[in-house]
C-alpha cells in the first residue's frame, strides 16, 4: 500500500463546528479556540465565515475574531465566503485564504444559497476577481459531491463539471464534501480517479461527515490514491444546517491517531489535541463524538 508520507489537516473546527452550535460563542472564547488549536501543530485553519448574520448568526463576529487573532509564522487562517460581499469582508480582514462553495446538487444549493448552481458559479467569478486583485489564494468547495439529502445520488459527470468551472476560475484547490456523509471507500477511490484525469494539475482536499461511521475508511480509501489534505473538526464538532441529520466531521484527534498510528506524519501533538478536543466540549457544553479522547491517557504510546 503506497500511501503519503506526511498529511496536512485543515482544522475547520471554529467554522463548520460552531456554526451549528445553538448558542453564540462569545468573540474571545473563538479566538482562544483558535489559539489553543494552533499550539497543537495546526497550521491550516478555518476560522470563520463571513455571512450576513441572519443566515449564519453564529458567525456574526467574524471580522472581529479575525482582528483578534495573532498570527504566528506558518499559520494559515481560512475563512468560508458565500458571495462578493463576503470576500470583500475577508480580504478587509487580512484573511490568508478564502473558501468558497457549490454545491453538487440543484437542490442542496438553492437550500444552501438561494441559488441555482449556475447562479453560483457566476457569483463565484466574481470572488475570483477580488481575490486575485487582492492575491488572496482561494479553493473551491463541491458539496453534496458524494450524495445530496434531497437528491439521492449524485453524478460523478456533475462534479467534474463543477470542478473544471471552478479551476477555470482560478481555484488552487478543490475540496470534496462528503456532506451527509454518505460516501463509500470505492465511491471515494472512483471519483478521486475521474477527477484526476479531469483536473490533474489542481490538488484535491477531501472533507467528509461522520455520520454514518464511515469517514476513517473514506479517508484511508483517499490516502491510497495519494490524496496529502484533509479536513478535520476537533471533537468531531459540526454538522449541516442544510443537510438534515448530518454529522459533524470526522473528529481531528481520530484523523490524526489513524495517521501517526500508520507511520504518516502530521505535524500535530496528539496528546495537546485531544485536550483541546475535552476543552471544546466545555465551550459548547455537551459531550462531542469524537473516539479518541474517550479512550484515556492511555491510547498515547509514543506516536510521533
């Protein structure tokens, strides 16, 4: 099995996590998170989205997390923007890198966005323009790309569509959403192929939900086809306000145990994540999924 030596985590905790949290986490407690997740060894970081604060109400500080936070040499703070609004507001704020999202199925977009996915696409050539006036490097998120909750399955020859639309714009990257989490490990396999032949100079990223239990085999499924970027969320935080019943992500400390576990390395102190993963439980106040915090003290052995 060849498979990469070294993985980045795109820790999306902060954004996908306390999005779709009931209550409002006060500015200061999102920039501690933040913080605390950076002394773990994560260097990619999504911090916040920048929405208007009807849709999202969760996110309605973003600019001001953003000026809070420190900014130590490596890191990289992500931000998720629906539109030219928002990617003014993350530009304005100093942003790193900015996502931006379409989704794979008509229905989960007009849900997502009130919007059509063709509709979409030309808004996102409009963040295009800013971002690239600006030099801010953005990717591009597909979601919905491996089943929708309205539509069923989705086609393969509709995500490449997408993919192709969104490098054409300038994306540096494309990232897959397993958003009900719904995939399987030769579902994975196939569409990492396709997309391969279809985008072979843009790097894929892959984000899958939990919530079926299948994300740790998708994941394996994506390393053996030499995929190096993953999303993770501390604790297995998030959901879909826009996908009934799904899951949070596949919990970061579960991710990155499998990987040192292999011999992959990450970067990250694991032992330093896991109590950011108990902390974070604290700051929503409930129990979060995520395994390997529950097992004890006695899981570390020395993994790298």
């Amino acid at each position: 099995m060849s498979i990469p030596a070294r993985v980045t985590i795109n820790e999306v905790g902060p954004r996908d996590g306390l999005q779709n949290e009931d209550g409002f986490v006060e500015t200061g407690k999102k920039v501690e998170f933040i913080e605390r997740l950076a002394g773990t060894g994560l260097r990619r970081i999504e911090a916040v989205s920048f929405v208007h604060p009807k849709a999202i109400p969760q996110m309605r500080d973003a600019s001001a997390v953003m000026a809070a936070l420190p900014r130590p040499e490596g890191a990289t703070y992500l931000a998720l923007v629906p539109n030219e609004v928002g990617a003014r507001n993350a530009i304005a704020a100093n942003t790193h890198e900015i996502g931006t999202v379409v989704s794979a199925s008509e229905s989960h977009n007009r849900s997502n966005v009130q919007r059509s996915v063709a509709e979409s696409l030309n808004g996102i050539a409009g963040v295009a323009q800013l971002a690239a006036a600006a030099g801010t490097p953005w990717q591009g998120y597909i979601s919905t790309a491996f089943g929708c909750p309205y539509e069923g399955d989705v086609p393969s020859a509709k995500v490449v569509e997408i993919a192709r639309a969104l490098v054409a714009l300038g994306a540096t990257a494309i990232s897959l959403g397993d958003t009900i989490g719904a995939a399987n490990p030769r579902q994975v396999s196939t569409l990492i192929r396709i997309l391969r032949t279809a985008i072979p100079d843009t790097p894929l990223r892959l984000h899958f939900h939990d919530t079926r239990g299948t994300a740790l085999a998708n994941v394996l499924a994506a390393l053996e086809e030499g995929i190096d970027s993953f999303d993770g969320s501390v604790g297995g935080l998030g959901g879909c306000p826009y996908a009934p019943g799904a899951a949070g992500n596949v919990a970061t400390e579960d991710l990155v145990y499998m990987l040192h576990e292999m011999g992959v390395e990450t970067g990250i102190d694991l032992q330093a994540l896991v109590g950011v993963a108990r902390w974070a439980e604290q700051l929503v106040g409930r129990p979060l999924p995520g395994r390997v915090k529950q097992a004890g003290d006695s899981l570390f052995r020395g993994a790298a």
